[in-house]
C-alpha cells in the first residue's frame, strides 16, 4: 500500500523496472495543464508546461513569447487588440 500522501490524484503512478529485475511503482507529479488564450481558448504555443520549480529554472526569454501580451494572449488576438488600440488613438 502506498503512503497516504501518495494516494491522491496529484500523482500519476509509473511502473519502472529496477536493476535488480523486479517492477515498483514510483509515484510521479502530473504535468500542469496547457496554458490557454484568456479571449479564445486556444492553446498557446510558445509557453512551455511544467511545474513551478521547472519553469523558474528557465530563462525570461523561454518562459514567454517576447512580444506584447506574450503569454496572455494568442497572436490573432493580440493582433485584433493591437489594431483595436491604434484605431482609438
């Protein structure tokens, strides 16, 4: 039976074989969800998934897409609010 802290669904159970020639099961963190467009819902491309501790071992340049609304927006939207914004100046 596994330890009660590992029996929730947080972690995802792999089956591994060990030199000695038996198989364990090692209790694994479940990736994070994709991140998303906060407008459509799309998925967004150039920011990677992981957990927290992964994703602040990464540089600023790899963690977002170095462009306005990098990371919130997809490009279509960000190129609908970029119009929209020049339009009302």
């Amino acid at each position: 039976m596994p330890a009660p802290k590992f029996r929730t669904g947080t972690f995802k159970n792999v089956t591994k074989r060990v030199p000695g020639g038996r198989k364990v099961i090692h209790h694994k963190h479940k990736k994070p969800s994709k991140h998303v467009c906060a407008k459509c819902g799309k998925v967004l491309d150039a920011v990677p998934r992981g957990r927290p501790y992964e994703i602040r071992k990464l540089s600023k340049n790899q963690r977002r897409p170095n462009r306005p609304y990098g990371g919130k927006y997809c490009t279509s939207c960000t190129r609908k609010i970029i119009k929209q914004e020049a339009r009302s100046l």
